[in-house]
C-alpha cells in the first residue's frame, strides 16, 4: 500500500497534537512509516486547528466527531461560559436556577440534568463529579476562561475506547492555549450590572512559556431578587513544548457565589401573584469553590506516542433551593440545602504506535485511566432562609474507579479502514450513612466495553461511517446501598452501581461543495435502565429501559474568505421501552433542536455575528398530555478592530423573545392551597433583551 506523502505529515501533525493532549484518540490516524522516523519529528509543524472547516476527511472514525478552533468562536456572543458546549452540534444549555449553578444540557434526545451522560475535560482534567450533592455527574462549566480556550474537541456516542463514563450521549474535551502572543486587557460593561474583567498574558521562562490568567465577573440579572453573582477565575500554566517531548504544568482556582431565581409555577404567574422574573424563595442561591493542579508529560519517538496524566483537585459547594414551595412543610416551607466537599486524584497513561503487520498497516493504542473521590461531605437537609432545620441525609463517600482501553486501527485498503476498541472499567464504592446507618455499604462492578468503527473513502470528497459500540454511566454510590428511603423510611430500591448502553450510528461526511462541510448522521442509543438517586429528595426514583434514536444534519459553509455560515438541525426521539405506548415519552427530552448562524470578518476591522437557537417538542408528562411549547432565541454580536484595540458590541435575545429557557412538570403548593398540592408547569423565562459593550486590547 502506498501512502501519500502530504498523508504522512499530516499524520504526524496529529500525532504531535495527540502527543500535547490537543487532540484525543477521536481522530483516527493515517498511517506512514519512514526508515528513521523519530529525525522527522523536528521538521514537522502542529496542525493549526481552525474550525469545523478542517479537512477531517480521514481523520476521524465517525460523522459526529470533529474539533473546533478558537477562530471560529472567537466573534460568536456568549452570554454565560456553559454556552461554549453548543459549538457541539445539536447541543442545548439553558438555565433554571442562577448563573452561578451548572447549567442544563440536551443531546440526542437527553435530558443530560447537569452531566449525567455527557462528560467534559480541560487539559485533562475531568469536570464531571459522581455522587454529587446535586446530581449525579454534576458538570459546572463556570471555571472556563472562553478566551483561553484553544481547541474544543467532541464526539458523539459510545464508539471510543479513551472515554468511559458520563460518555453515552457524546463527551466533549477542552484544551487550552500554551502561549499568548500578545497579553490581553479586557473590559466589558452590560445591563443589570453586569461587570466582566480579564487579563491574561505570558512570557518565556527558561526552556517554557509561563501563561497567566484572572477573570472576574458581576452581575444582578434581569430579575426582580438581584443575583449578587460575584465569579472569580484565575489559571497558571508552564508548558515546555519541544515539537515531540514536553510538559505542562497547570493551576486552576474558581470561585462563585450567587443568588437564585428559580423556576416558578406557572398558576402563579396567571394569577397575577408572581411576575415572571420573579422568585417565591428569595434565600435560594449558592457557592462554590474549586481548586485543581495537574501535569502533562508527552514524548514522541521512533517507538510511538506516549502521555501521562496527573490531576488534583478540591472542590466544595453549598446549594440552596426550594422547589415545592409549602408542599412538604407547610410552616417552614419545601427549601433544601444540598453540600458537597471533595478531594480528587487520578491520572493516565497511554501509549500509541504505528506497525506494519502482514503487509498492513496498524496503529495501536492502549491506556490506564485511575480516578479516586474522597468526599467526606455529601449531604441534604431541609433548612429555612439557609439555616439547616433537620439532615435527610448525610455521607462520607470513598470511590475508585479503573478503567483499561485498547484501540487498533488497520487501513485494509485506502479507502477501508477499521477501528476495534475495547474498555473495561472496575468500581469500587464505600458509603457511610451519618443519619441512617443501614444505607451504609460498599458496592463493586464491573464494565466491559466493545467498540467498532468502520470508514469507507473518500470518494469524491465524500467518506461514510459505521459506527457501534457499548458504554456506561456510573450511578451515585448512595444509592447502591441503600435500604431506607430518608424521607419515608419505607424500603428503597437500589440503583445499578454501573449502567450499560449500546449504540449504533451510520455516517456520511462531504466536502464535495468547495467551502462547504456537511455530516449527516443516523442514530440508536438503548439504556439498560433510567433508575437513578436523585440526590434533591435522596431516594431513589423508579423508570425503567429506555431507548433514544435520531438524525443529525450539520452544515459549514465559507462561501468566501470573510463570511461563515453554519446551520445544525437535530430531530430525536426518546421513549421507555417496556412502558405502555400511550405513557413511554422520556420527560424533558428534547425532540427537534436547531442552530445556526452567520459570521462576518470584513476587511478594515469590522466583524459582526447573529445566531438563533431553536428547541421544540419537549414532553414533559409521560403521556405526551404537557408539552413546554418551543424556544427561539436571536443573539447579535457586532464589533470594531484597530491594531491591537477591539470594541464589541453584543445583544442577548435580539428580539425579546418572552419564551421559556427551561420547563418542568410536577407537584407544588403555594401557601394557602390544598395540602396535597397542585399539579403544575413550572418555568424559567429566557433572560431578556440585554446589551453587553467589550473593549479589549493587546499589548
């Protein structure tokens, strides 16, 4: 087989971003072999990652991975950090509960809560946290500084042997930049006191570059009880990068308090006794605090690709929330405060290399991924204008967690290649109830994870992909051991520590249109069981099978040099498998999401960007009987650069849009109403109209 020399470099170049942990196992290689290929290392460059108008033709294993560039976000507005995960196709986040809590996301056909089946890194470092005080695989994405960010990797369901849990529905990877090429001064000044600040810069010291970096951020909100968000985000790197060896050292601090307008029932809004922007518990809010450290180490050599992984991290957060109201106490009301403190400490290794083996070419990777939670504080109490009342539940958790991956890829022709990956993953669970002794424990299991990719092409700048494979998210160590429900005392059901789910996708990426990237995708996900511990009320709460299926179409258009256009529309379905037909809609699961946009970059400095976002057919009964009604909102972002000085001018919902960010469906009662409650929608709006002026310069 003869391979294109343009083919071998590229495959370096993307060994060396594999190498540096820009870019992940998610793009399969091209394969090239040279006499003395460790000397070729040093005359190569870095792939220079510029968006989803990449040629990826060849490079990736399915029709939902990619990896976007800094440039092609750079001019997009952003009204809170947790938007930086819909510059993944088909991804949602909203808000219900305050800028300072991690937001809510929608993929495939998933109401992902706060992270369940969607996991997130940085240079890493995991984001998501399991047995969390909130949420099972609770994923916060306040700690990004956007303009740090480098590089955003993703992929889309169960195919890829590196990723492991919180991984069913796709998983994304965020890397930051190793150097500065001027240092950065950033203001920006918006309505309802919105304040934002950010400096970063960096200098060489010795063999490495040392970057810097704080962020700091105020902000009320449109809403009639002032948030009182007060963020602040600071990052220290030191990256020695010698092409084919390096290392990274990296420091992050986050901190964050706030508080809350929650979501709201909509009687009272039709009443006349609320506004929409108003709140029934005016102590809702938060804190969170949140420190890591890791290390980097990667080496390219004659022998292949090899990284190592290390990361700490301590976080501690306090959440207070009141969602009933005065159903469960009507004198002291329905708030819940929820804390969660942790220290995390894990890692990897994994190494990669190319063969030739009977006449074919391979490419091989294997890995070690280790991660232990000691979290000595996990609990729920009911409480009072933040003054704890009484514990529901209260735990000291220790959770080990293993997981082994092997990936072969065989080019058997050059247009045919395979992709095999195997994952197995081992958990280890030690609960101590404080409160309730016999929901104390320990639990074990086990995960074996088949994987297989096929790829055909390119013909005519089009290639197409099979993809099937298993995954698992873990569920909550609390409610593996569990034996009583708190609130009852009545007999608990125990959750699965590890649940299985299969998927099968079938893909096309073109590029037969110059300038123009297109991927569509076909799309089954089964999950063996939704039983999860909802960690709001701390039981367990009983669903059953589900399965989610869908189809995905994405477009990036660069019709010319100074314009972008892009348009993604998703349709998805979700249902129970073994509920009646008339009663099987996964609730909160959404059923049609589109996105698009236009970017100008014009010559003499002017740029300007306009996106919408659209999501519809959302259930929010089981019988399909309330449906949360579509959302549609317009973002503007226009601006000015003159050398090294930018002024950006964005609008937040352009056209005011008076639709709701996110809706529920359950039981509550305001003072005064029957004790039993009332069934109700429950709603936060989108924020309104608002305008936000940045000015930055370099220098």
């Amino acid at each position: 087989m003869t391979i294109n020399p343009l083919d071998q470099k590229l495959q370096h170049s993307i060994m060396l971003l594999l190498g540096t942990g820009l870019v992940s196992g998610a793009l399969s290689p091209v394969f090239a072999h040279t006499e003395h290929e460790a000397d070729s290392y040093s005359d190569l460059g870095v792939l220079e990652v510029t968006g989803r108008a990449a040629d990826l033709l060849g490079q990736t294993d399915s029709a939902s991975t990619g990896f976007i560039g800094q440039p092609e976000f750079e001019f997009r507005p952003l009204s809170r950090p947790g938007e930086l995960v819909e510059v993944v196709p088909g991804m949602m986040a909203t808000q219900h509960s305050g800028n300072g809590k991690a937001n809510q996301y929608f993929l495939r056909g998933f109401n992902l809560d706060h992270g369940t089946d969607f996991s997130a890194m940085v240079d890493g470092v995991p984001l998501n946290m399991p047995t969390h005080g909130h949420g099972q695989g609770y994923l916060d994405l306040n700690s990004i500084i956007p303009e740090l960010v480098d590089v955003v990797e993703f992929g889309k369901g169960p195919y890829h042997a590196e990723v492991g849990d919180f991984s069913s529905a796709g998983h994304v990877r965020f890397h930051t930049k190793h150097r500065l090429d001027k240092a950065l001064l950033k203001f920006g000044y918006g309505e309802y006191e919105y304040y934002r600040g950010v400096v970063a810069n960096s200098h060489q010291i010795g063999d490495g570059d040392l970057l810097y970096a704080g962020e700091v951020n105020f902000n009320n909100g449109p809403w009639i009880k002032d948030e009182k968000l007060n963020k602040f985000n600071g990052m220290l790197r030191y990256t020695v990068d010698e092409g084919y060896t390096g290392y990274a050292l990296i420091f992050n601090t986050y901190h964050n308090n706030w508080d809350s307008t929650e979501q709201i029932p909509q009687r009272a809004v039709n009443s006349g006794l609320l506004n929409e922007r108003a709140t029934l518990d005016d102590t809702a809010g938060g804190d969170m605090q949140r420190y890591s450290f890791s290390a980097n180490w990667w080496r390219d050599s004659e022998y292949g690709s090899t990284e190592i992984n290390a990361f700490a991290v301590y976080s501690d957060f306090n959440l207070f929330s009141n969602f009933t109201y005065f159903l469960d106490d009507p004198v002291n009301g329905d708030q819940i405060t929820q804390r969660d403190r942790r220290y995390i400490f894990g890692g990897e290794v994994k190494h990669s290399r190319n063969d030739e083996w009977f006449g074919l070419d391979w490419f091989n990777t294997v890995g070690v991924q280790a991660r232990h939670d000691y979290i000595p504080l996990v609990g729920l109490y009911k409480s009072r204008s933040r003054e704890i009342l009484s514990t529901v539940t209260e735990h000291d958790v220790s959770q080990t967690s293993v997981g082994v991956f092997l990936e072969n890829t065989i080019q058997w022709h050059d247009k045919f290649k395979s992709i095999i990956g195997l994952r197995g993953d081992f958990y280890h669970y030690d609960v101590d109830s404080h409160n309730i002794a016999v929901n104390s424990g320990s639990a074990d299991d086990a995960q074996f994870s088949p994987k297989i990719s096929l790829v055909f092409g390119p013909w005519f700048d089009t290639e197409f992909y099979a993809n099937a494979g298993y995954g698992f998210h873990s569920n909550d160590a609390r409610g593996t051991t569990i034996q009583v429900d708190p609130a009852t005392l009545a007999s608990a059901s125990q959750v699965d520590p590890l649940v299985a789910s299969k998927g099968a996708e079938f893909g096309i990426r073109s590029q037969a249109i110059p300038g123009l990237v297109s991927t569509l995708s076909v799309w089954w996900l089964e999950l063996d069981s939704e039983l999860v511990f909802i960690g709001d009320a701390g039981g367990t709460e009983e669903s059953g099978k589900s399965q989610r299926y869908g189809i995905e179409l994405t477009n990036y258009y660069k019709p010319v040099e100074w314009l972008t256009l892009d348009f993604d529309v998703a349709l998805s379905e979700a249902e129970f498998s073994d509920a009646p037909a008339n009663a099987n809609e996964v609730t909160n699961s959404v059923g049609l999401t589109i996105a698009g946009g236009a970017t100008v970059d014009l010559p003499y400095g002017l740029f300007g960007s306009m996106r919408v976002r659209h999501f519809d057919d959302v259930p929010l009964t089981e019988d399909n009987s309330v449906k949360a009604g579509s959302t549609t909102v317009v973002n503007l972002g226009t601006g000015y650069r003159y050398h090294d000085y930018k002024v950006e001018l964005n609008v937040f919902n352009l056209f005011d849009s008076g639709d709701r960010d996110i809706a529920y469906h359950y039981t509550s009662r305001l003072s005064g109403e029957a004790v039993a409650g009332v069934d109700d929608v429950h709603f936060h709006p989108v924020e309104p109209r608002s305008i936000r002026v940045q000015v930055s310069l370099e220098f």
